[in-house]
C-alpha cells in the first residue's frame, strides 16, 4: 500500500509480525532475562551435560520495518514512540546539533489522506518542552505505572517507568513523572500510554523515557519489539536500526547506572528539546525590533469613541474610551480553507520581519474615583492595569462587573486588547485548520503577534495614555509607576507569557490559570465542540495524541509552560525579572490545576501557598507572608477531579469564575500588585468562602 493512501496508524506488514512476537514469539521467560540471554544459557547448559561443545541455539529472525518516515521501535504506529531522536537531523549550524525533520509521512494523516506538513517543524532545532510521550502497547495494563496521584512513585526503584535528563557529561538524572492511558480510546485494549513530566523540562536538553515490566491484561509479559530488541541485545548489524547502535548503546549505559538493567527493558527512547533561540528567538525579535523602533516614545494611541455614563448607567464606571495603538506587523495573509488567516513573514536571516504596521484595537474603562472632585482640579492619580480576556475573547471584557468595582475602589484605569491567535477574531479560521493541522502556524505564528501587541499596549500604558486629550480634559491621571497585569482563563495561561516578555509590567495577577495546551485540552470542557470535530477529521485516537504532542512544539514558543522558566530564575535576553500570583480554583472544569502544581515542582521561584486542599507530591508549601511569586487555591466544594485526560464534570458545578467575584480574592491581589507581597486572607483554612 501506498505511503500516501495508508490507512491511519497503519504502518507495514511486518506490524502484524511484530504484533504477534510480542505475545508469543519472543515473550521472556522472566522479567528481567532477555530471550537471547536465556537461548545462549540454555545451550551452553546443553552441551555441559553432553560433554561437547555447540554453538548457541540459533535465535529467530527478526522482522523490522524499514520505512524512511517511520520509527519502528513502535511498529504498530509509524511516529511512535514519540518524540523521538529519530527524527533529529545533525544540523551544526543548530545550538542543539540538530534540526526537527519529520518525513512527509511522518505526521498522521486526515480523512483525505492529507499528511501533516513535516516543513514548519525545521524552524525547530528539537522537540518542543511541553511535548508528552506517546508509546502504544498492545493490551497493555497500566494499573503499576504511576498517574498524576502517584508521582512520588515514579522515583521509585521498583518503578517500571523512568524520566531521565541526561547532563553535559552524559550522566542520568531522574526526573519525576506520571503516566496515563488514552482514555478518550472507547476500546480500553488499544489505549495508548501518554507519559508526561512532573516537573517542566529545559530547552537544549536530552530527555529519555524508559519502561520495564510491562504486562498485558491478561498478566503476561509483554515483549519489546524486534527494532529494540536488535538494539537493546546487539543485533542491529544489516537492519534497518544499524546506525542508531551507538547512540542506544550509550542510552543504555546511562540507564543501567540508574538501575535500569539493559535486559529488563520492554522500550526506551530519547529525544532532546529545543533551544530557546529556536523556541523564543522569533517572538524575543520581533519584541525587540519593534521597541527598538519606539526610541524613549510611545505607539501611537488614537482615540476613536469616547462613552460616557451616568451614575444610574455605572456607578463604577464614568467613560470609556475605545481606539487603537499602532503596531509592527510581522504576518503576511494567507488562506486556511475559504478563512482569511495570518503566519509570520521570515526574512533571509531566519527571523519575522516586518510588514508594515497594523492598528490594533483597545477598550479603557476610566472609573469615577478618578475624576477631579471640583472643577479646574485633577482627579486623584490612578493606577493602570492591563487585562488579559478569556477564552477566544475580545477586550470588552474589560466592562466586566467585578473589574468596574475593583477600579472605582482601588483607584485604576483598566485596559485590554485582544490576544490575536485565540481571540473571538480567530475562531473560523481555528475551526477551519482542524480540517487539516499542516495549518496550525495560523494559530501560533499569529499568537506571535498577540503577545507583542500586549507589549506595546503596556509600552503606551507607561509612557502613552496619560497625556491622551480625552483623560487630561475631564482631570483624569495616570500613575506611570503603578502598572500591572490582570488575566483570567485564557488570559491567566498567556499571562505568564506576557510578563515574561514585558520590559514595562513586574508583577501580574494570573486568575484560573494553567499552561501547556496539550495537557489542557483534553481536560477541559471548553474544547469538547473543537474535538467532536477533530475525531471526525483524525479518527484515530493514537494519531490524535501524536498529532497534540507535535503541535504543543509551535505552540511552546507561546504557550507559558516555555516562559515560566524564563519569569525570573533566567529572565529572557535584556527582560527584568517579574514576580507573579496565580490564584487558581479547585475542581475547575476549564484549567486543569495539576499544570499549575508543575511548575510549584519545578524550582522556579514560584511557591506553593498554604492551604492548597491536598498534599503535592515533592512540593514543601511555604508560609504567609510571602514576597515573590506563588499559588494559591481557592476552594467552592468541588471535589479534586479523578485522573485521567477527561475533563472534569461534578453536581457542584464549574468554580472557574468564582474567586474573581471574592474581596478577599481582590485584596489579597491588589496588595501583590502593589508590595510584591501574597497575604493570607484565608484564615489558614485553604481559602473556603462562606
């Protein structure tokens, strides 16, 4: 059959071979000696008892596929396991060595036998950092590999999975980890495995999984395949895997020095991230040279509409103004299906260039504490904060009921812009690109583009907007000193993001946020609509898990779970350190809460606040007050949702807008944005409203 007209997950006769071997053929007598080990034993033991010499029992051939696009470590699906070294092209001219360089049908294919296009990948010098491993294990009964509530395990001697970085001298270093089966896979026989880090990994760095001891659900053993067990027993030589013995040999190596025995091992596998030129060098370019073209001034701010309201109208709120800031742009058009879409414009150095500049559109709610209380006088100085919307939203979010209070009390303007890529501007041409994922850049590249429009809003906030007509006429002004950021949901995630990258904004409020979109997804209530689509597009649930995990590597160079790192511990290239709260709700059906307890695991600065509602596996919680960046938990009643990658569904239901709507929420914000200092305004109960 034809690469091109192959079914999904389908890769080459000899799966079927490799299908077989792995319940009958090759299975181990015991877990832990290999089959050609325990062939060689039992005929030397044969020729002691005769009294004669013999050569070893002549082991069976082996079958391995030998497609040009495929791994067959996994026979059963061509892009397993995944990521993979195996798709690392050496590429010197790389800060890994390497370019990501997937075949042309590497990436699964749609109903129209349309392949992914491997070609926005070589932008890539390595996997993504929040890309999960996909293996596939006919059968394969999970029940002692550790999940999300067992992580401690996976450091455990006895575990049958390792994570491991590999240092600069090549040593292993264990890293914690969870797995979990598909179960979005109806048939609880051919779920995948999804394996993902406990703790966000390093860019430019070398990652392996191993696995050992698996079984079937029938108890029995299950058997490596014949491409790893050519690799793992020294029996590469004339088959498809010969070039790869060396770089497995030391795989092993550093495996068995972490009591990983070469022998017991079903499957392991190594790939190695980007770098941060490859991942943030676009992004951090087009940040740099549009400010840069600033000098010590503002964007240009127009005003278009001035609205104003009457106390019976607002009694927060006495005019808005709605206009535009002038914008680099770094996109050219193009076309996903009949939508009109963006991806960025790279010039003949490898970066975005600019294409001209667009107006981008802003919302600024002013509140009546900031107007002058008698005439020929100006208003009390406000603060200002820049709000990050929600899920495909718009800045209007900005007229939200809760934010107006906040303003009219605590003495701020607040400002929002629309995040391009995931705005309410973008939904057709995200449900356009699902018909085929070669699209995706639409999506990321123009993320690209939100974020430095984010940028520049808080660059005009700074040093723009109070010397705006419509604020200085009516006595309005702005304190340039007090500048924060404000995002829920959506807003939260990329939040993260935006500080990283701000030169303008040190603290921000995350509200109910997370990070690492391809962990969210599936978790999440809000995509049920984008994956009843996506099924119908990419049936198989194998290609649909391969496929999140390559696109997580476009989206990395947005998406927080690359940036957090990058917060304060090793702020971006020419970026001051920022501090940020993330205040997130327990049980919430849209953001799922074990992202936000990664990185609490990662050692970035971030801590974990009292109170949390449940212990964290490896997080010591700090204490009140605590200055610097943290997490807090707000309770509702919800319970902790079960594990597994299915969003959460209770009789309580959806806590996801509530602890905005709390004061004490609000204070316990208010005061980080203003001392960099998190309170306790829980009372040391775990933040449970009455």
């Amino acid at each position: 059959m034809a690469a091109a007209t192959r079914p999904p997950s389908v890769r080459h006769p000899s799966a079927l071979h490799a299908a077989f071997s792995r319940d009958v053929r090759y299975r181990p007598l015991t877990m832990v000696t290999p089959l050609a080990g325990w062939f060689t034993a039992l005929s030397m033991s044969l020729a002691a008892l005769s009294g004669c010499s013999q050569s070893p029992v002549e082991l069976p051939p082996l079958s391995i596929p030998d497609e040009p696009d495929c791994d067959p470590l996994v026979p059963e699906h061509c892009a397993m396991p995944f990521p993979s070294s195996r798709y690392l092209e050496k590429d010197e001219t790389r800060v890994t060595g390497y370019t990501l360089a997937y075949g042309p049908t590497t990436l699964p294919a749609n109903q129209a036998g349309v392949h992914v296009d491997p070609a926005p990948y070589r932008r890539l010098d390595g996997f993504g950092v929040g890309q999960p491993a996909v293996v596939y294990f006919p059968r394969l009964d999970a029940a002692s590999i550790p999940d999300e509530t067992r992580i401690e395990d996976s450091l455990a001697n006895t575990s049958p999975i390792g994570f491991f970085k590999v240092t600069g001298d090549a040593t292993f270093e264990r890293i914690p980890c969870w797995a979990e089966l598909d179960l979005t896979e109806p048939d609880v026989e051919k779920r995948a495995l999804v394996v993902r880090p406990a703790v966000l990994l390093e860019e430019a760095t070398r990652y392996v999984v191993a696995l050992r001891g698996l079984v079937s659900r029938d108890g029995s053993p299950i058997a490596p395949s014949d491409a790893f067990l050519a690799l793992r027993d020294h029996r590469s030589a004339g088959t498809p895997v010969e070039s790869r013995q060396e770089r497995f040999d030391g795989l092993f190596a550093g495996l068995e020095a972490q009591g990983f025995a070469r022998g017991e091992l079903t499957l392991a596998f190594d790939w190695v991230t980007a770098s941060s030129e490859a991942l943030h060098g676009p992004l951090l370019h087009m940040r740099d040279d549009a400010l840069a073209s600033l000098g010590d001034a503002s964007p240009a701010v127009t005003v278009k509409t001035v609205t104003e309201f009457t106390v019976a109208e607002s009694p927060d709120i006495a005019f808005e103004l709605e206009g535009t800031f002038a914008v680099p742009h770094y996109l050219h058009e193009v076309k996903v299906g009949s939508q009109k879409a963006y991806k960025l414009t790279f010039g003949q150095n490898g970066l975005p260039e600019k294409t001209g500049m667009i107006d981008a559109g802003f919302l600024m709610r002013v509140p009546r504490s900031a107007l002058p209380i008698a005439p020929a006088v100006v208003g009390a100085p406000h603060g200002a904060v820049l709000h990050g919307h929600g899920l495909n939203g718009s800045y209007t979010q900005v007229r939200s009921g809760w934010m107006n209070r906040l303003a009219n009390k605590e003495k701020f303007v607040i400002v929002g812009t629309d995040m391009l890529g995931m705005s309410h501007e973008d939904v057709d041409t995200i449900l356009a690109l699902l018909s085929d994922l070669s699209d995706f850049p639409a999506l990321s590249d123009r993320l690209h583009q939100g974020a430095l429009n984010h940028v520049f809003l808080a660059r005009a906030l700074k040093r723009g907007f109070g010397k705006l007509p419509a604020l200085g006429s009516r006595g309005v002004v702005i304190d340039e000193s007090q500048l924060f950021y404000n995002g829920i949901s959506q807003g939260g995630i990329f939040g993260a993001t935006h500080m990283a990258l701000s030169t303008d904004i040190e603290r921000g409020h995350l509200g109910v946020p997370g990070n690492n979109y391809s962990t969210l997804l599936q978790r999440s209530t809000d995509f049920a609509g984008f994956f009843l689509l996506l099924r119908v597009i990419y049936p198989s649930p194998h290609d649909r898990l391969v496929l999140l995990s390559a696109i997580q590597g476009l989206w990395d160079s947005v998406d927080p779970v690359s940036h957090y790192r990058h917060l304060s511990v090793e702020p971006h290239p020419h970026t001051p350190a920022h501090d940020v709260l993330l205040a997130s709700a327990k049980g919430d059906w849209q953001v799922a809460l074990l992202t936000n307890e990664v990185v609490a695991r990662s050692k970035l600065g971030i801590e974990l606040m009292p109170g949390y509602g449940k212990d964290v596996a490896l997080v010591t919680p700090g204490s009140y007050p605590h200055h610097g960046s943290g997490i807090v938990n707000y309770e509702f009643g919800n319970p902790w949702p079960a594990p597994g990658n299915l969003p959460p569904f209770d009789s309580v239901g959806d806590p996801h807008a509530l602890p905005r709507e709390l004061e004490s929420h609000n204070h316990q914000m208010v005061q980080f944005w203003r001392t960099g200092e998190i309170v306790d305004v829980c009372g040391g109960d775990g933040c449970t409203p009455n």
